[in-house]
C-alpha cells in the first residue's frame, strides 16, 4: 500500500468522519457497506485515489488502530494500525467453539420446523380426545393457539437481526396486528365473507365454525421455508459481498440469490398445503369439519399470504421495517375493504362498492379476495426488495439495530 503523508491526506478525513464505523467494523466489508450507507460517491472514492469503494474499506480498514493502540497517522500497515484478520491478530476461538457452531446450525434448521410439529401435535391430542370432556378439549385448544404462535416468534431467531425486529420496539406494534388480523381471515375471512353476501349468519346453518384444520397446519409448516429462505438469502448474499470488488458486482450477483430465494418459497408454500391436506384427510381426518374448502383456492390463499410474510421478513431482517409494515397493512386494508363493502353496499344509493368482492367470490370463490390482497402486496413488497437489498449497505449489521 503506498505510503500518505498527513496533510492534505483524503483518506485520513475519511477515516476521522467515520472513525466509529471503522473501529467497530470486523472486517472491511462492513466498512464497504457503511460507506455506501452515508452516502459515498465514486467521485469520493476517485479523490482518495482508488477504483472503487472496496479497495478503499480495505485501507481505511489497515490504517484504523486497534483499541489501546496509537494512530500514527503516516498511513504505514506497521504494528499501532490495525492489519487484515488473520492468526496472530485476532483472538483463537474458545475450546469446543466447533462443536457450539454446529449445535447452533442445528437448532436454526430444526426451529423453524416446531411450529408445523406442535401444531399436529396439537390436532392428533384433539382426535384421541374428541370423545373426552369439552372442557379439556377446550383447554386444548386454547394451549395450542398459545404455544404453535410463541414457537412461530422463537423460529424468528434464525434470522438475524429479527427477534427484536418482531418482538420489541424496534419493529412497528402496527406489523404484529396486521399479522394477527391476516392469519385470523385466512383462518375465518372467506366464511363470514360468504355469510355477509349471504344475508347474514343465520343460525343454526350460520353458527361459525371451525376452520378446516388444513390451514392452520399449512400455516405453521409455512414457517419453515419462509425462515429458511431469509436465512439463506442473508447468508448467501453475505458471502457474495465477500467476493465481489465493486458495487455493481455485488449487485448483479445478489438479484439471482433473490430470485432464488423467492422460488424456493414459491415452491414449498403449496406442497405443504398439500401435506397438511393429506394429513387432515388421513390420520386427522377425525378433527376435520364435515366440509373443506377447494384445494386450489385454499393452496392458493395460504400460499399468497406465506409469501407477503417471507416478503415482510425480508425486508425487515435487512432494516426495511417502514416498507415491510406498509405492505402487511396494504393486504390488511384490502380484505377490510372487502368484507364492509357489502353491508355498505345495502345502504340506499351505495350498492357500487359491493359489486367487486360479489363478483370475485362468484368467479373464483370466497378465497379469492386474501389471493389478491395478499398476493398483490407481496408482489410490491419484493419489486421493492430487488431494488433494496442490491445495495451492499441493506447487509450492513448497522443498517438495523440488533
């Protein structure tokens, strides 16, 4: 690296404006992605006299001195400026960190699967118990609906930066209601939408029922490649940031990871739909109503709803919280729309606003109003990401708080 003198030095201005960044960086991507997060220009990098802004984090990341240590401020990789990771710099893991690291890729392959296996743990105790005492099965019912949703929050944790993102004040409180109010219609939406065209619930036929267990099994097993899919997108797209040398490499080669990302879920939405039919159908056929919906249509609407919470994760895993609530409360806007649009419609002069969910749910059934709401949302949310987390700063650790 060529030697700087002090005055007039751009590169030490840089480092003294971003000196926080630079000392707590762990390696000089995270100086990269910083730079890029502030605002830096390729004119910025050109001043400093280097091709682009990766070149540049690896010097700012050599001249930054380590804590306890003296900046002389020539420039020189000598023994007071901080060097490269290696060996004799950085401090050898503790015994058994291996071992740790393996039990910890364990348990984030292995949490996203507890929501689905508690779930139909869930149902098999209501068929061996639906001779028992209503008392228990209600019982029952009320622990599943309390573990399978806390076990859904502990999958969370496979994705960084995320536990808080849901669950504390750094994510809106807005996003957890609109997800409570989408899984709640995809539970009981298209029953009472068919009801309120119908006139009204009318008891007995009327009485509400209970959703077909298909969905909310569908749901749970739904945690596991949606977790898996940020998960893997973060990690991928991580290592792509290592390899790549400048910012238009890097995002060239992260849209492909997005795209794959997406497919993946895509794909794995409706065969566990499907596997969460086979098994209400077989060996839990007992807990199932006397009716289910059309496969097609419920696939579709579980299917679009996991993919708008994937959407969400997403971008909130990478710091986008505003953009990842608006789209949830978009959907959640949209199927409200719909269901009081037809009492509203009943109103003298006001019968226009009830035609478009009539006509959907005469079309292509009750299940195709969470399709469009849903569906149409997440196709925004990740247009947006295709955009956003091609920046090199979307996968920077201070682009949201842990």
């Amino acid at each position: 690296m060529t030697t700087r003198s002090a005055p007039g030095d751009p590169v030490r201005v840089l480092l003294h404006q971003h000196r926080t960044l630079c000392e707590r960086a762990v390696d000089p991507l995270e100086i990269a992605a910083g730079l890029e997060a502030d605002g830096i220009t390729n004119r910025t990098v050109a001043r400093c006299r280097h091709r682009d802004v990766f070149s540049l984090a690896e010097e700012l990341y050599a001249r930054t001195p380590y804590p306890g240590t003296r900046h002389t401020g020539d420039g020189a990789c000598g023994a007071s400026t901080r060097r490269a990771p290696s060996a004799d710099t950085r401090h050898p893991g503790p015994p058994g960190a291996t071992r740790r690291r393996l039990l910890a890729w364990c348990a984030l392959l292995a949490l996203p699967l507890l929501p689905g296996l508690l779930c139909a743990g869930t149902l098999a105790w209501w068929v061996l118990l639906r001779d028992g005492p209503a008392a228990v099965r209600a019982a029952l019912c009320v622990l599943g609906a309390l573990i399978v949703p806390g076990s859904a929050i502990a999958a969370l944790r496979a994705v960084p930066r995320v536990p808080r993102a849901f669950c504390g004040a750094v994510f809106p409180a807005s996003a957890a209601l609109c997800v409570c109010w989408l899984v709640g219609y995809a539970l009981y939406g298209d029953w009472l939408l068919a009801q309120l065209l119908g006139g009204g619930p009318d008891a007995p036929n009327g009485a509400p029922r209970m959703p077909s267990p298909a969905v909310p099994l569908a749901l749970a097993l739904a945690a596991a490649p949606v977790v898996w899919g940020a998960r893997g997108f973060a990690s991928a797209a991580r290592s792509r940031l290592a390899g790549s040398r400048s910012l238009e490499d890097f995002a060239a080669a992260v849209r492909p990871l997005l795209v794959l990302s997406v497919c993946a879920v895509v794909v794995g939405l409706p065969v566990l739909h499907l596997a969460a039919r086979a098994l209400v159908d077989g060996p839990l056929a007992a807990a199932a109503p006397g009716t289910q919906a059309p496969l097609p249509a419920t696939a579709a609407a579980t299917g679009a709803l996991g993919l708008l919470l994937f959407a969400a994760l997403l971008l909130a895993a990478h710091g986008f919280r505003r953009a990842a609530t608006a789209g949830l409360a978009a959907a959640c806007a949209v199927e409200t729309a719909a269901l009081l649009a037809v009492p509203v419609a009943r109103l003298p002069g006001l019968g226009a606003p009830g035609r478009l969910p009539e006509a959907l749910v005469v079309h292509l059934g009750a299940a195709a109003v969470p399709v469009v709401a849903c569906g149409c949302a997440a196709l925004a949310l990740l247009a947006y990401a295709a955009a956003a987390l091609a920046n090199a700063s979307a996968h920077h650790r201070g682009a949201a708080p842990v």
